[in-house]
C-alpha cells in the first residue's frame, strides 16, 4: 500500500491550501482515512479523520477551518485549511487502515492505531 501526498506550501496566515493524498495498492472494501500533522518538537497528533461508517471527526483546533473530503473515487482523500494560523505550521500525513472497522468519536485520536502512512507534506504558515 502506498500513500502519496501533494499540496503543501509555504503561505500567510489567513491563506488556504489543498491537500490531496492517493491511495494505491490495497484491495479492502472497508478502509478508514484521516490526516494527522507533526510540528517540530511535538508529538503527532490527529487533525481530521473519516471512520468506517463515514462518521467524520476533526481536532478541536481544526474545527470549522479544515474540511477533510475524499474524491469521486474513494482512493484520493483531500485535506481543504482555510484561514491557516502559524501553529498549524507542521508535517502533514496522509494515513489510511485497510480493512478497517474502526468507529471513531471524538477527536482524531492516537497515531498508532494508523498502520498505513504517506511520507508527508510540509506547511508552513508565516506571519
């Protein structure tokens, strides 16, 4: 399975980016999707996830900026930031389990329930 992601950048705060992410490789029916971030010096954390039953769920921080969507077909995922902020500076992953039955509520939760990773995309939000 891999994970490709595109879309990072370097912008100003209040500017928006795309990400995107293919999936290829897997043949599950069932999978689940989300995108978490690493900033220097932090731990990963979840900023949007889409669970087994499509039930989507984002970090607390992310809310209302950030909408996670997946394309027409189900192995592209995108991650639409608007209104970006200098601490959402960070690493961007793409990360997917396949198969997967995973309810999620809540918020994003740990990294390490995710076993498939993309290798990352930088944003960088400047002043």
């Amino acid at each position: 399975v891999q994970l490709q992601e595109s879309g990072g950048g370097s912008v100003r705060s209040g500017q928006s980016l795309r990400l995107s992410c293919l999936a290829s490789g897997y043949t599950s029916t069932t999978s689940c999707w989300g995108w978490y971030r690493q900033a220097p010096g932090k731990e990963r954390e979840g900023v949007a996830t889409i669970d087994s039953d499509g039930v989507i769920t984002y970090a607390a921080s992310v809310e209302d900026r950030f909408t996670i969507s997946q394309g027409k077909t189900e192995n592209t995922l995108y991650l639409q930031m608007n209104d970006l902020k200098l601490e959402d500076t960070a690493m961007y992953y793409c990360v997917a389990e396949f198969p997967c039955a995973m309810q999620i509520l809540g918020h994003p939760g740990p990294a390490k329930v995710w076993h498939y990773w993309g290798q990352g995309t930088q944003v960088t939000v400047s002043s």
